[in-house]
C-alpha cells in the first residue's frame, strides 16, 4: 500500500479535518464531522479497491459506491473492521445530504471513535502506518492536542479533562467514565477477578466483592454509584453534564484509585484463587450431575450409551 497516493492522502486530510470540526462546538461542526469522516473512509475503501487491481470506475464519469467497494474487497478476501459501525455511518452521512438538521453531540462522540478505530486498524493492517504518527501530518497541532485531552492516559492526563470540560463537557465526562472502566478492570486482571464475566465496575454494585477482602466503604460506594447515575443520564441523551459533573467524577476515580492502591493484593489474590477453584468445581459437579441424569434418562428409555435411536 502507498501512502502518496491521492486517494489515501485525501481521505487523511478530511480525517485530520474532521478532529478539527470535533473540537468545535457549533451544531454545523456535527454535521461536517459526520461528513468528513464518511468520505475518509469511502476514500481509502476505494483506495484499498485499486491496490487489489481492480477499477473503481463504473464508467468515465462515475465511480463505485462504498457498496461497491465492500463487495469488491470481501471478493479479495480482504479483511476490515467495525464494516456494520461503518455501514452506519455511511447511512448518517446519506441522511445528512438528503435532509435538514445536523446530529447529536452523542451521536458524534460515537463516529467519531469507531473512525479512529477503523482507521487505526487498517493503517496498521494493510498500510503498515502508526495512526497516532500519520494523523499528526495531518491535524493542526492545537487541534491534535485538544483532542487527545479527551482520551486520558494517565493521572495528569485526568486532570487536563476538566479544561477540555469548558468547552465539551460531554466528551469530557465519557472519557473519564472510559478511563474508570480501564483502570478498573486493570485491577481485576491484576488480582486475577478477571475470570468473572461480570465487568469489575459492576461488582461494585452488589456488594460481591466483599468476599474477596475489597471492602469498598459505604460512602465511596455512594458516590461512585451517583456518577454511574450522571453518566448513564448523559450518555442516553437524558440529561445534560455540567463542569461540575466532570469536576466530581473526576475526584471520585481519584478517590477510588488510591483505595485500590493501598489495598493489599496478596491475601485478596489468595481469596479470588480459592473463589475461581470452588466455582470451577461446582461447575464440574453441575456437568458430572447432568450427564449421570441424561445416562439415567437413556437407561429408563431402553436406549445404549452412545446411540440416539429416533
């Protein structure tokens, strides 16, 4: 894959174009990032058309459609990622062009990053790109750096979500609530709790989590269950966040990760080891009972071990 060619660089401008519009807080920056984004990714769907050798051409004045793209590349058994994400989309910009209105913040916040992960995907895939490396070349700096405050790293990083609050609120309370979600289940994996099923957040809920010596104090509980409330109103569309939203779910991660850091993992790892034995066991027990019981059930209908007689 060539990274000069037209169709790619394209396709990285409006990409890069598009963080611009995302930053922006005007109901036509929404629409134009819709925008952007689907004909990003319709450029480097033609484009991975043409390194395949085929023509994106129907004929001299008209080229496929992403339809026709997708059916070409799934010929060429090539691989891509999020396509039902993508597809809608392609749908959004489609209804954008044919009527008035622009979409939601929320709606936004979500092309948004399912581009930047289709993106990444395929740079790294069939490009051999870093995304990170090729959208700097792409993005102005101030814009790049506005955008990336709202995908905490670190600590630091939390804190910069309050500035990037002035201006987006929303973004800035999702992204907090991802990096919670993160670090928490980095937790779990780190004290072996990632066996369950059940997100480590979730646990937090039900009190479960006592038996493994993470005795979350009632009021912690509390609030952490109220910046659930806050998030899940906001990502629904049910409410609206405010700075001081973003300022208290901020202090509460905080307050949640330094109780997780003077845990003591050892005896609380030594409890989820002998947890995880004893479920795995009944498990074992429940499917040892069932077999002996369809074994029985077989024997009351006359039938041999191993034949299914109809």
């Amino acid at each position: 894959m060539a990274i000069e060619s037209p169709l790619f660089q394209s396709a990285m401008e409006l990409l890069g174009h598009s963080i611009s519009h995302y930053n922006g807080k005007k109901e036509l920056d929404r629409k134009l990032l819709i925008l952007h984004l689907a004909n990003a990714v319709e450029l480097i769907l033609k484009d991975l058309v043409l390194d395949t050798g085929e023509s994106i051409y129907k004929n001299a004045k008209e080229t496929i459609t992403i339809q026709g793209c997708l059916s070409s590349l799934k010929e060429k058994n090539i691989s891509l990622p999020f396509l039902n994400k993508i597809e809608l989309l392609i749908d959004e910009r489609n209804a954008l062009q044919h009527r008035f209105g622009s979409p939601n913040e929320l709606t936004s916040i979500f092309y948004m990053n399912i581009s930047q992960e289709f993106f990444k995907s395929v740079l790294k895939q069939h490009y051999g790109q870093d995304y990170d490396e090729i959208i700097s070349q792409f993005t102005d700096e101030v814009d790049l750096v506005a955008f990336k405050l709202g995908a905490p790293e670190n600590d630091q990083e939390l804190e910069k979500l309050q500035e990037l609050a002035k201006i987006h609120p929303l973004g800035a309370l999702l992204s907090a609530w991802s990096y919670f979600e993160k670090n928490a289940d980095q937790f779990a994996k780190e004290i072996g709790l990632d066996y369950r099923r059940r997100p480590f957040v979730m646990e937090l809920h039900s009190n479960r989590l006592e038996r493994f010596g993470i005795d979350v104090p009632d009021e912690l509980r509390y609030k952490i269950d109220k910046i659930r409330k806050i998030r899940n109103m906001s990502a629904h569309g049910r409410a609206e966040p405010t700075l001081e939203d973003v300022k208290s779910t901020i202090e509460i991660i905080e307050e949640f990760e330094n109780f997780l850091t003077n845990l003591d993992q050892a005896p609380i790892k030594e409890m989820v080891a002998s947890e995880k034995d004893r479920e795995e066991s009944l498990r074992r027990e429940m499917i040892k009972a069932r077999e002996e019981d369809e074994e029985s059930l077989r024997k009351a209908l006359g039938e041999r071990p191993g034949t299914n007689d109809e």
